[in-house]
C-alpha cells in the first residue's frame, strides 16, 4: 500500500469514528 492510499484509508476512517463519536461528545458537553 502507498502512502497516499493509507492517508486516504485513514482519513476515511477517522471521518467514520468523528461522525460517530460528535453527536455523542455534544451530548455530553451540552
């Protein structure tokens, strides 16, 4: 795997686990 191909994978990855963890951190600041 290419570097470029694993930034893309990760910065995949990272867009899924903040979409899932956002809702859930103003839920508990708000």
């Amino acid at each position: 795997m290419n570097p470029r191909q694993h930034f893309a994978c990760a910065a995949d990855w990272l867009l899924a686990v903040g979409a899932k963890i956002a809702p859930l951190a103003v839920s508990i600041t708000a």
